[in-house]
C-alpha cells in the first residue's frame, strides 16, 4: 500500500481537501442525472457507490477525527446506504500509512531520538493502520511488542475536524434541530480522548487488571517507559482479528462461548466498574490461537455516572416500561421529554421510545438469549429503517436524550452485532458471579 510523506494539518489544508471532495460529488450528481435522463430506471446504487469512494478517498488522505466519524458511521448499517457502510468500514483496517521517515521523526519528537535506540528491533513498515493511529511491530528482550505511532496533527485538529464534518454528517443521517451541540461537544471530548495515549495506557491498565479474573478474555500488558501522549507501547497480541474470523467456519459451540466472553467482559464493566470499552467494532478485538478473545484498545472508555445509568437501566425493567407514570417519569429524567413539549411531541416521543425499548432490551428479559436469531435482528433493521425514513420523526426537535445515550447507545448496537456475527447465545445473568467474585 501506497505510503503517506504528508497529512494535511492546518484547518485551510484540511477544508480546502474536503472542498476537493465535495466537487467530485457534484460531477458525480451531474454524471448519474444526465445518464438517468437517457435511462429513467437507472438505480440509485452507482451514485451512491461513487460518492461513497470519493468521501472515503478524501477523508483517509486528512486521518484523524474526520475518518474516526467514517469508521462510527460504518456501525449504523441500518442507516446508511449500503455503499457507505461498505467503504467507511475500511477505516478500521485499510487506510494509507505513515511513511518510514514520517515514523522516525514522530519518534524524535516525543523520545529524542529513532525507536532502533530503544527497541532491538523495530519495523518500520506499519502492521495496521487506522483513522487516528498505526501500529508496528518492535521486540525488546524477546518480547514480542506493538507500537502505535498517532499521525501527526490529530489531536490538534478534532475541533476544526468535527466543524467541518458536521453538516455531512448531519446529511447522511437525516438529522435537523437546533439543540445538537451537546452532543458534538460529547463525541469532541470522546475524541481529544482518544487521541491521549497516556489517558489509553491508564484506561487499559485500569480495565484489564479489574478484569483480570474474567475468564476467556485476555489483555495485552502496557509499557509506560516506551509510551507518550502520542505513542503507545504494549504486548503483540497473536490472533485474528473477529472480523476475519467470524468469517471462519467456527462451530456454533464456539460461537456461544466466545459470545459469552464478551456479553460477560461488556456487563461486568456496565455494572460492576460504571465505564465500558464504548468502541466495540471487530478491529478491537482479536481471537487467540488459544481460543481466548483479546481485547486490544482502550482509547474510547465511556464513564457512566449513576445519574444516568439508573435510569438508563430502570427501562429496560418490564414493570417500567408497563408502567405509564413511571415510564413517563424516566423519560424526563433520560431528557428525552420535556416540559416544554406539546402534548402531540410528548405522545410521540413515548411512542417511539417505547417501542424501541421493548425491542433493544428484549435480551434482558430471559435468562438466555439468542442474538443469533433472524427473526430478533430483522425485528432491528426494520425499526432502524422505519425510524431513518420517518419524516415525522425529522420534523421533531432531534436534540432528545442525554448525551451520554450517544456512546452508551453505540456500545450496546456494537455489542449486539458483534453476538450476532457470532450467532451467539448468552446465558443474560451469567456475569453476576464475577460481580459477587469480585467483592
């Protein structure tokens, strides 16, 4: 793969490379309206295709939070055009990497000098490279070592990234409503987050020793003498990635027990430690030789204050959500209604939420659940269309909720197609016995 000299680090460089961008879409528009012309049964899907190649070619060339917002984006397969979720999910694992000299003098930047002064041996050719980092094999003593490299400027850009990248965003999915702020300032902190290699090694320390008495999930070990703000040491993990491997022809066994360790790893850190791993896409994880699961990459941890996680949790209690004043009650404490709504916005919030609840929380109404089932996930889909589509929903106020439901919301929609790609079956309350180990 082609190697990057260069990124783009000011905020006129990084416009002037998605005002590039929005020119090919309008050639692209004109292109398909002027074959449709000559061929009015002409389908949708090549626009789509086309643009989606040329917004994912122009974010991989900036990196950063502009292509961190595609690989998100990727994970709401119900919402986007085929096509979109198509090319953004190869911001998880196939984007250009930094070149060798680029790598070296990152290293001279943040240590002094070039990583051959600190490890026995380094490559300089990237593993992985993804949207805010890329990873390369060192050892050092014989131990076998990733190093993660974060492209130049990353951190520095999330703000002017995130303005830029707004009002696509807000496009493709549909959105409108004035009160959305609070929401991009949540997924900004998430980001200047991510980009904080030293908050990553605590989180991934912190975690992984809590979790330590989990069974089936292993951690790679971290090295703060070989760590910064913008460089990140730990174990080379040996597996595949459990987006390759759900691929595989594993064994419905398999399949179980593997989703059981990571319904366990994910409800132990809900319940048990009140912050979760709130990026649960397939790159984040790996299936060992041994059959274990790994757990790669703590830059994206979710605190869930009781404030919210109360609520949050009464709901999914079918005595609440039976319940008319109860459920109403939770509702404004979830800010989802408001004093100030009309008694028509007020019916069709509670409407909608609850029959999104009595579907999202069906798994945690049985003591085994089968996210397996086609007929549970077809059940999700054609919510998820029905709702994108809805244009009573668009014309609502679209601020609603905490924003604490943006990543709470992502993790669980994560985790659910992760135990699907796995057609796992869960036993729900399982997870209750490392609480009660755990003191």
């Amino acid at each position: 793969m082609k190697t990057l000299d260069k990124i783009p680090v000011t905020k006129f460089e990084r416009a002037g490379k998605l005002v590039q961008t929005g020119v090919k879409l309008g050639g692209n528009y004109v292109r398909f309206y002027g074959k449709k012309l000559l061929n009015p049964e002409l389908e949708r899907d090549t626009l789509d295709a086309e643009n989606a190649r040329d917004v994912y070619d122009g974010l991989k060339s900036l990196k950063g939070s502009a292509l961190k917002v595609a690989q998100m984006l990727s994970m709401e397969q119900n919402l986007l055009p085929r096509a979109y979720v198509e090319q953004f999910s190869l911001a998880q694992f196939s984007v250009p990497p930094l070149s060798a000299p680029l790598v070296r003098k990152t290293f001279r930047k943040y240590f002094g000098d070039e990583p051959q002064a600190f490890f026995d041996a380094f490559h300089p050719e990237a593993v992985h490279a993804a949207s805010i980092g890329q990873v390369h094999r060192a050892s050092k003593d014989g131990r076998q070592l990733a190093v993660k490299i974060q492209y130049p400027g990353v951190a520095d850009s999330v703000r002017s990234d995130l303005a830029l990248v707004r009002p696509v965003a807000m496009r493709m999915l549909q959105l409108n409503g004035s009160d959305l702020d609070k929401y991009f300032r949540e997924v900004e902190d998430k980001l200047l987050e991510e980009t904080d290699y030293n908050l990553e090694l605590a989180q991934g320390r912190f975690i992984s020793e809590a979790c330590s008495h989990l069974e089936g999930i292993r951690f790679p070990r971290y090295y703060p003498e070989w760590s910064s703000e913008r460089i990140l040491t730990m174990d080379w993990m040996e597996g595949v990635h459990l987006g390759d491997y759900v691929k595989t022809g594993f064994s419905p066994e398999t399949g179980h027990r593997l989703g059981q360790v990571l319904w366990d790893f994910y409800m132990f850190q809900i319940h048990g430690l009140r912050q979760v791993h709130a990026d649960p896409h397939p790159g984040n994880f790996l299936v060992g030789r041994d059959g274990s699961l790994i757990a790669i990459d703590f830059g994206c941890v979710k605190q869930i204050p009781d404030t919210f996680y109360t609520p949050y949790f009464e709901l999914a209690r079918p005595e609440i959500l039976g319940d008319p004043r109860h459920f109403e009650e939770k509702l404004f404490e979830l800010e989802i209604l408001s004093p100030a709504d009309t008694p028509e916005q007020s019916e069709f919030y509670k409407d909608l939420f609850r029959e999104m609840l009595e579907l999202f929380t069906r798994p945690f109404h049985t003591d085994t659940f089968d996210f397996g089932s086609e007929d549970f996930w077809g059940h999700v889909s054609e919510l998820s269309r029905r709702y994108a589509g809805d244009p009573g929903l668009r014309k609502m106020d679209a601020g609603r909720g905490s924003p604490h439901f943006l990543y709470m919301n992502r993790t669980f929609f994560g985790l659910y197609h992760l135990l699907h790609d796995l057609k796992a079956q869960v036993q729900v309350n399982a997870f209750q016995g490392y609480l009660s180990s755990n003191g």
